[in-house]
C-alpha cells in the first residue's frame, strides 16, 4: 500500500510521462500499479475466503436458533400425540370416552352426596344428644 502511495505521489509531483519506468526492474508506472493493485487484491480476496470458511464453521457449530427448537419440539410433540386434539376431529371413541367419564363423574358426585348427606345427618343427630344431655330440666 505504501508503495502504491509513494508512486501516485511521484507521478503527482514531477508529472512525467506514465511510460517511464518506476524502479529497477525495468516496469513502467502503470504495469507497477497494476502488479501492487493485483497483489492486493488477492490478499483481500484470501483473507475474505478464509474468514468466510471461519464463519460457516461456527456457525455449525453453534446451537440452532430458539425458533427453530421450539418448531422442531412442537413437530414433535404434535407427531406423538393423538389426533383428537385437532380442530373439527371427532371420532366415536373419543366421544364415548368423553361420556363414560362424565358417567363416572356423575357416580361418584352421587355416592359423594349421599355420604356426606350420611355424614350431616350424623352429626346433627350428635348436637341434639350433647344440647339435650347438657340442657338441665327446669321444669
């Protein structure tokens, strides 16, 4: 880069004729810029294909994206599931065990009830026995 500069400076200043010859080795000023321009570029263009491969590299190596994870696991939870979770399904067995549940729920609701109806009953029946044995006749 240097001496790129240093030979733009020196056509600048003397204004001399491009065919004249730049250094020792018998080249002309422009064939001098072209070599040093050529050089360059090619440094520029290795260094910007090595940093290309040093990024596709980490970038493998990296962990994907949170989206792309998360539409991956719900891929794969979709695909282990059942089918009765899609809009618009339904199949005579899930409604069937729709209602035997609603069935077992009922049953037990009812034998719930009729406990604790049990369990009430008992308990009044308790509160009368203690009122009436710890009420004194006064009459």
């Amino acid at each position: 880069m240097l001496l790129l500069q240093r030979c733009c400076s020196r056509i600048e200043e003397n204004k001399v004729n491009y065919d004249t010859e730049c250094s020792s080795l018998n080249v002309n000023r422009i064939n001098f810029l072209q070599i040093i321009i050529s050089v360059e570029n090619a440094i520029i263009l290795i260094s910007a294909i090595w940093y290309l491969g040093m990024t596709v590299r980490f970038n493998r190596s990296s962990a994907a994206p949170d989206v792309t994870q998360d539409e991956m696991l719900t891929s794969f939870l979709h695909s282990q599931l059942d089918n009765t979770n899609d809009i618009g399904f339904r199949d005579e067995d899930y409604l069937d065990e729709v209602l035997e549940k609603q069935a077992d729920m009922i049953r037990y609701l009812k034998q719930h009830n009729a406990h604790l109806g049990k369990k009430i009953l008992h308990l009044t029946h308790q509160l009368n026995r203690t009122q009436t044995g710890t009420q004194e006749p006064n009459q």
